[in-house]
C-alpha cells in the first residue's frame, strides 16, 4: 500500500549549501474522495462489502498517521483508558455488587470479560463503532462464548433492497481484496434490536409470519455497536478526522522535520515543500516509466529539480508552474508547494508554534492538555490539583454514552441465558478525591449510585 501519509525524505545539497529542502505530504488528500467507494465483490461469491474509504485503507492510514505523532497516539491510549474506567462488571440486582453467582462468573472468566471491554473500547475511540460476535451453545440454549473482532480488518455487506445488511466479513484487508477461502462470514443481527432478531432465528419468538420455528442453523453473530456521527453511512466518520481535513496535523510534522533537518544538517531549514501523494506516479505515468528502478531514478531527479530551482541563484525571480485539481468540496489541491520558513524563529525554534499544535490535537481528540502533559515547561499555564481532579471528572463523565452503547452486546448475552433478573451490566466510573477523603480514588455506578471505595474490593 501507499501510505497517504508519506513520511517526509530529507534533500541534501551540495557542499556550498544555500538552503535545506524538506518535503511532507498534504495529508487532507486522503479526504479529497468520497469516504466511501463502490461495493467490491468477493471473488468466487455472490457477496459484496462497501469499502472503507475509497481505497479501503482508510483504517490502516488513521492508524498509521496517528501513530506517527506522539501527542496523538498518547491522546488515543488516554482516551482507551478513560474509556476503559472501572471495567465492565455484572452488577447483582440485591447486592449492588459484583455477581457471586457460579454460572454467570464462570462466563465472565472463561471470555476474560475485562480484555474484551478494553479490546472494544479501543476499536470505540479509534473507528468510532466495534464488532462483537457471540457464538451459542449446539442446542441454541445459551450464548457460550463472546469474541471481539478487530474493526480495521471487518468490512459490511453492501445492504440488500431493504436496506439492511446481512453479513460481517472479516478478514486481512491491508493492500488485497481477499478470495472466499480467506473471508469469514458472519451473519449480523439488526442494528437497533439484535436481542429480538436473536430470538427470532433461534425459534424463542415469532417472526413476521407469526410463527416460532427455527430459521437458521447458524450459531456464530455479530452484533455492531458504534457511535452516531452526522449522515447514514456504513462506516462512522470519526470527529477527530478533522485535523487531518484542516491543517494543524501537517502544520506539526512541518516542523517536526524542519527541526530534524536543521539537527542532521546543522544547517537552518529555509524551505519546506509539501508534495501531494499522487506527484511522483503523475510524473512516472505521463512519461510511461514502469521499471522500478527507473521510477526511482526519475523520483530522485524530480528532486533535483526542485532542490536546484528553489535554491539556485538563477532561478530568482523565476515562476515555478505545478498543476492542481479541484475537490468535490470546491478546494484547490495544489500537487507542489513550497513555504518560506520565517527566519524570525531562530533560536525559538519554533516552541511556540509546537503548543499551539499540541493544544489544537488535544482538542481534536477532547482532552485538556494538562491531563496529558502536552504542555510541558515552566512557561506554560499548569492548573491547580483541583482543577485537575475536576478536568479528570468531567472527562470521565463524558464517557457515559460510550458505556451504554457498548453495554448493548452484554445485555443480549444476559437476556438471551435468562440472567436478566439476576444481574445487569454496569462501568463504574472513577472520581479522584480529595486527600481528606483518606483514598485516592472512589468508583460511582452511574446506574445504582453508589460509591465505593476500590480499597473494599
């Protein structure tokens, strides 16, 4: 795959340096299309899936670009944690504690109920929608086992003339459009009510002929939780995608790599030129370049060009002419760009500009920066212990819709084994105290709530 954030490459002029070159790509590019492409079918099948982005990579360039810079990734590992809170637990409806019971214990153990809630909080915060597959016992009679399924590598069903979507496909989708023997096929129950689509199939209620019987010899399904964001689409379009449509995440590795090259030079960056992904194969196409190591050869001379028209003396006054096209939302996508760095910043080094991006992709990813440490320094404004404390509540707060979405797979597996008036699934929250209070920490059931202290546990 070509990732659509391609790392910068770092051009070295000749001896008598007149200035150092570093190129980044523009990384709204990845938005320019449509989010969505055209259904693909699976080779040997009759089934098609809507891909996710119009590449489908899109998961895998989010991943790849967050993980790329280090406010976002630690903004992201925040973010799972908060989301993680107290950790799922089955609440007993007398006690307010968590179950005694031998059966529904046994279930939470032998499905190691905690890496699974993690597990579908991560895929929560990162696509914005989580996949879960439960799978019954032979005779239908329980929900035995309770599985998580990575969300980059699922894709859906294009949806049938009724608009729902029949199967979940799972499989490796970076770079391939994979055949039947390497896809697993797993039948989705419906979005709002999968409890009820559960039971129908299985023969507990009846379906819309009024008749209670069997439908399916199946005994492996999905069931989706995700977040609603603005439009139906098939895959969640997350909030935090904005700083890759504006321009603060390119803003930052502009001058992450503007500091690198003036360490590895020892020289001042002048300019930075930002290439569009698609630059290098235009030029490679239209010249009918296919051999690698041609393609390299006229990639490395391109830069040359570039290197010698922004730095040669000659070329002063001189117009450089690039082409561009025109996005769907109206914007100018410019393939070759080329920024003057403000000489002021020597010795600043650009400090104030890197707060002003980390403070941006903090609140990209809605977390204060002072819970995060992104603003480091004893020029910075640090806030109070109990403004903090306060900040972390708050965050924590916000994580309720979350929980309740992602409850909703546990509510089927508690229903569909008859548990449903023994106990109810529940994420407590934790509040950090005053030192007063002699503890930390106290967890709150938002359902019940109750407070208690994690010493009693």
């Amino acid at each position: 795959m070509t990732d659509n954030f391609t790392e910068s490459s770092v051009f070295e002029i000749s001896n008598s340096v007149l200035c150092s070159i570093e190129t980044v790509s523009d990384s709204s590019a990845v938005f320019d299309e449509d989010f969505f492409g055209e259904a693909i079918p699976i080779p040997g099948t009759n089934y098609k899936y809507v891909p996710f982005g119009p590449d489908n990579q899109m998961p895998y360039s989010l991943m790849n670009a967050i993980g790329r810079d280090e406010i976002l990734a630690q903004n992201q590992y925040f973010n799972v944690l908060t989301g993680y809170s107290g950790g799922l637990k089955y609440i007993d409806y007398e006690t307010k504690e968590p179950t005694r019971d031998p059966e529904i214990r046994r279930f939470y153990n032998r499905n190691f109920l905690p890496s699974f809630w993690i597990e579908q909080t991560t895929d929560f915060k990162w696509f914005y929608y989580a996949v879960a597959v439960i799978i019954l016992s032979r005779d239908a009679s329980k929900i035995v086992q309770l599985r998580h399924k990575e969300a980059c590598y699922c894709r859906f069903e294009e949806a049938d003339d009724n608009g729902k979507i029949n199967h979940v496909f799972y499989a490796d989708f970076r770079d391939a459009n994979p055949s039947k023997d390497d896809i697993e096929v797993i039948p989705l129950l419906d979005f709002i009510d999968p409890l009820g689509d559960l039971m129908v199939r299985m023969g507990k209620e009846p379906g819309k002929d009024g008749l209670c019987r069997v439908r399916t010899n199946d005994r492996k399904f999905a069931i989706v939780s995700r977040f609603p964001t603005p439009g139906l689409q098939y895959y969640p379009v997350p909030y935090y995608t904005s700083i890759f449509k504006g321009h603060w995440y390119d803003i930052k590795q502009l001058i992450g790599v503007g500091k690198k090259a003036k360490l590895k030079n020892s020289a001042s960056v002048k300019y930075i030129v930002e290439v569009h992904k698609d630059y290098w194969s235009t030029i490679c196409a239209n010249e009918g370049i296919t051999d690698f190591k041609e393609k390299t050869d006229r990639i490395n001379k391109e830069k040359e060009n570039i290197v010698k028209f922004v730095s040669g003396i000659e070329n002063s006054g001189k117009v450089w002419i690039s082409g561009y096209y025109i996005n769907p939302d109206g914007r100018e996508i410019s393939m070759v760009k080329v920024n003057l760095i403000d000489k002021g910043k020597e010795g600043g080094d650009w400090a104030e500009d890197i707060a002003e991006a980390n403070n941006v992709m903090c609140y990209a990813f809605n977390i204060h920066t002072n819970l995060v440490g992104a603003t480091p320094g004893k020029s910075q404004t640090n806030n109070s212990g109990s403004d903090k404390r306060e900040l972390f509540t708050l965050k924590q707060s916000l994580e309720i819709a979350q929980h309740d979405l992602l409850c909703n797979v546990h509510n089927v597996v508690i229903e569909y084994n008859g548990w449903g008036d023994k106990v109810y699934p529940d994420v407590p929250l934790i509040m950090l105290t005053t030192l007063d209070k002699k503890n930390d920490a106290k967890k709150v059931s938002i359902k019940d709530g109750t407070q208690k202290d994690p010493n009693d546990e």
